[in-house]
C-alpha cells in the first residue's frame, strides 16, 4: 500500500483490503454459529443430529457458491 505514490491507487488497496477482511470476519461468524450449533445441541452425537446436519450442508453450500463467483476488481 505504501509502495506506491498514486493517492487513487492506495485508496483502491485499501477498498481491497477491506473487501477481503469482510469476507472473513464473515466466515469466522459463520464458523462460530456452527460451533455453538453443535456445542447446544441436545443429541448425544451432534454429528448425527438431522437440524445440525442441515446446517453444515448449507454452510458448505454457500462456501461453494461464494467459491465459484469470479473475483472482482
């Protein structure tokens, strides 16, 4: 970022940046709702559970999605 001189081409870095830090915290909250998913789940092996299955297979789901759409910028 500081490598280059060109105010506009900073700003862009930044918006990159910041672009790609959303997108984690993102991933990390949706690691986090999964764990509690499983930490409060009343069935003895949460693995088996049919509600946290249907979780995880939408969390995979929308990772493959966002996986396939082409970069921006």
């Amino acid at each position: 970022m500081l490598t280059t001189t060109d105010p506009a081409a900073r700003r862009e870095i930044l918006h990159r940046h910041r672009e790609d830090l959303i997108r984690r915290i993102a991933a990390a909250q949706a690691s986090l709702a999964l764990l509690d998913c499983a930490l409060t789940c009343e069935h003895e092996d949460f693995a088996k559970c049919r509600h946290f299955q249907a979780i995880l297979t939408e969390r995979v789901e929308q990772a493959t999605a966002t996986a396939a759409r082409p970069a921006r910028g």
